[in-house]
C-alpha cells in the first residue's frame, strides 16, 4: 500500500484559507490559495495531503450539507478539481476527510424530516423519536454525536444512506482522482458499514487507502484486511510529547514496544499506523513542549519510529497554538509558508525516512532505554537503521552492539567507524545505518 512509504501532511482547509466559521452562503475561490503552497509541500518531503472537510457544511466542516459539493467558502468543484490535478502533477496523494458517522442540520434530507415529519421519505435515515424533542426544539428527537445536536447521527444500517455515501465517493474518485479516506470518529462507524466501504473502494481503486480517526483500544478491530489499511496512532501521540515533557524516553518506548515490538504478543507487528506530533484537534506542538529545545528531537522520533508520519501544516516552522485558545486558534490563516531551520531539519528527516526501507517498514528494536535517551533498532532485513535520540541538555555517549564496523549518519550524511559506542549531541537525533 502506498500510504506505508509516504509521508502526509494534513491541511484544514476552512481555517487553512481563511473562510469565516458560519456558512455565509457567498462564493469565494480560497481553495485555490492551495496551489502556491505546493512547492513548499514538496520541498519538506511530504508526497500526500489530508485534506480535513472541504464538503458543503453549516460552520466547521464537520456537519456537512452535501457530500457532493465543495464548501462554498472554499469554491467552485472546479475549483478542487484543478486543485487536484495539479497535486497529481507534482506526485502528491490526495486524501480526502470522510464524515459519515452524522451530517449537519443542514443536510437535505434532515431538512425534510424538519419540514415532513412522519411523511419524509428520509426519516429512516437518521434515529428519529417524533415524541420527544432537541435542543433546537424541533418537537422531535434525534440522536446527535456524542449529544452534539448539530451533528445529526446517520443511519449507517439504512441501504438508501449507504448508496448516497457511495455515490458522493465514486464522484470523488472518478471526477478528481483522489487516493483515499480519512474516516472521521471510525470508532462509532458501524462495523458492517466499514466491511462494505473497504470493498466497495477497492472495486473503485485497488490502492485507495482507508485510515481511520480511532483513540484508544485495540486498534486492530478495525484496522484489518477486511476494514481500514491504517489508523490514527493516539497512544504514541500522547507518549510523544509526554516523554519529553517528563524527560522520560521509557514511556514512548513502550508503547512503541507494546506496539510494535519483536515478542509474539505485540499487537501491530507489519501495520503502519498515521502517527503525529499534534493535528487539528489538539494543541500545536511547539505549545505542548515545556522546552522548545525539544522540536528537533521529537520530529527525529516520529520520522524515526514505526508508522507513517503526517505533519500539520504551520508546525513544520513552530507555529503556535493551545487548545485551550479554542478550535479557531488549532486551525489558523497563514499568509504564507516559512521556511527557517525547524521547516529545513524536518525536510532532512522526511528525506532519510522515505529513502530508508527500514525506516518506513522495518521491524522495532529497543537497543538503549535510559530517562533522557534511546537507541533503538528498525530492521527490514535488507535495510537497517539505528535511531539514536537525545532529550537532554548535554551530549551523551551510549554503547551497543551494532553488528557492524561502519555507520553512515542518514541526516548528515557521513560515515564514520564504530567501536561499540556513539555520542549523541544535545537535543540531538541521528539515524546511523548500519554498512
């Protein structure tokens, strides 16, 4: 699958573009601001975009009204459909986010429930009790996500929705080229639908790849060949940050090694899960990390570890922002992109994992496990890399077998011999392959 060697970089586009949190209704060609982003995109090493909504919705994109139609705040499906090309052009996937789990109030078939009642031929569609009544005091009830009435809960057992959500994804794939779906809360999808969505778009594209948004649990009810080809890694982005916070590398480790480690019982052996240091939901990194020293390093572990790397756009320079500052503030206007020595480090590291086979599909080793650093091993068998990250203020020289003489440093490019130890540089990461 395609996804496993790439690296993604994720965009919200209503907030990406600067269009106004409700739907005015007015047309505007914003989405079109994506297209001089590209040679930024290429350049720190990304080769596939998510794109968070861009369908017709009432304010965030994530209640959406059409499935079928670009966000009028964002343009024209023309508009998208030159969009994409373009990134085709230039070797960039294109995923797309697929809310199917609810729709907004919006939506045109809830619409007619509102106006129709008992007579709308859609009141199936949706989990309906004309006896009871919403926040909006509709003088119905209706089941909403996670008891967010604005995002009215689809019927996913009802043929009729399953076709209409379907249809909206042959659109998509025939008419604009796109790769794949981000599948949004895929852990209240029901399980049967997600059956019938890998099959049917393996019948549209053999590589169109699905990952789901998925917390915490075993990651594996849904991430199988029968359902999605990847998930989001929320364990390891909890354990990301927290390890440097706390200077404690043994927290990530272990879940890397729970996860993917070389014991029978690990639980996504061969499975490459959407990992990242922070996304549209939660605070940017740079505000997350108690020592901004830490920025380097916690990319060169993501970019090192298993998993398949996906960076926020506007992190990739250390642009801030908390979620306590609320959504908004997670999903800024950038006139345009920067490039400074964090956005140039992180092109080296995407750069040495894409070029690297055990970096992208090798095997997980952990070689050296003290509080302030690590080294640990990612071996394809023909390819193998040692990944050797320091959390604390001062170099630290650390000793291992290697099995070889002869290292090659992938982010500096320079060999050197090995006696049995390496000095990692304060707040430094280095991927030594080994020759």
């Amino acid at each position: 699958m395609w996804i496993d060697n790439s690296v993604f970089y994720q965009i919200y586009p209503l907030g990406f573009c600067g269009a106004p949190f409700e739907n005015d209704g007015v047309p505007a060609h914003r989405i079109n601001k994506i297209e001089s982003w590209i040679p930024h995109i290429k350049e720190i090493g990304a080769d596939a975009i998510y794109f968070s909504p861009i369908f017709e919705s009432d304010t965030h994109g994530y209640n959406t009204r059409d499935y079928k139609k670009i966000d009028v705040r964002l343009g024209t499906n023309e508009d998208f459909k030159n969009l994409c090309k373009k990134l085709s052009d230039n070797g960039i996937r294109i995923v797309l986010d697929g809310v199917f789990n609810h729709v907004g109030r919006g939506f045109s078939a809830f619409q007619d429930v509102l106006k129709n009642r008992h007579e709308s031929r859609y009141k199936d569609w949706f989990y309906i009790d004309f006896n009871g009544n919403s926040h909006y005091n509709d003088g119905l009830w209706y089941e909403g996500w996670e008891g967010n009435y604005d995002l009215v809960k689809l019927n996913l057992r009802n043929e009729e929705v399953i076709n209409h959500i379907f249809d909206a994804i042959r659109y998509w794939t025939e008419e604009f080229g796109i790769d794949g779906l981000r599948l949004d809360v895929a852990y209240c999808l029901d399980m049967d639908f997600l059956r019938r969505l890998r099959s049917f778009c393996d019948s549209l594209k053999p590589d169109f790849a699905l990952i789901g948004e998925l917390l915490h649990g075993d990651y594996n009810r849904f991430v199988n060949n029968e359902m999605l080809h990847s998930c989001t890694n929320y364990e390891c982005y909890k354990g990301l940050f927290s390890s440097f916070n706390s200077m404690n590398m043994f927290e990530i480790v272990h879940s890397l090694l729970r996860q993917f480690g070389p014991e029978n019982w690990t639980l996504y052996k061969g499975k490459h899960l959407l990992c990242f240091v922070d996304n549209h939901d939660v605070s940017r990194i740079a505000s997350n990390l108690t020592n901004e020293n830490h920025l380097k390093p916690i990319y060169g572990m993501l970019f090192g570890m298993p998993g398949i790397p996906c960076i926020y756009y506007g992190s990739e320079w250390g642009a801030k922002a908390h979620k306590n500052e609320g959504d908004p503030a997670l999903r800024a206007c950038f006139d345009e992109p920067v490039n400074n020595e964090l956005t140039r480090y992180i092109s080296v590291l995407a750069s040495a994992h894409k070029n690297s086979d055990a970096l992208c599909n090798g095997a997980f080793y952990s070689k050296v496990l003290q509080n302030k650093h690590c080294v640990f091993e990612r071996n394809s068998g023909s390819d193998r890399v040692y990944v050797a990250v320091n959390a604390d203020c001062e170099d630290v020289t650390v000793y291992f077998d290697a099995g070889c003489d002869k290292l090659e440093d992938l982010i500096t490019g320079e060999s050197h011999e090995f006696h049995g130890n390496i000095t990692i540089p304060a707040y430094g990461v280095m991927y030594l392959r080994a020759v």
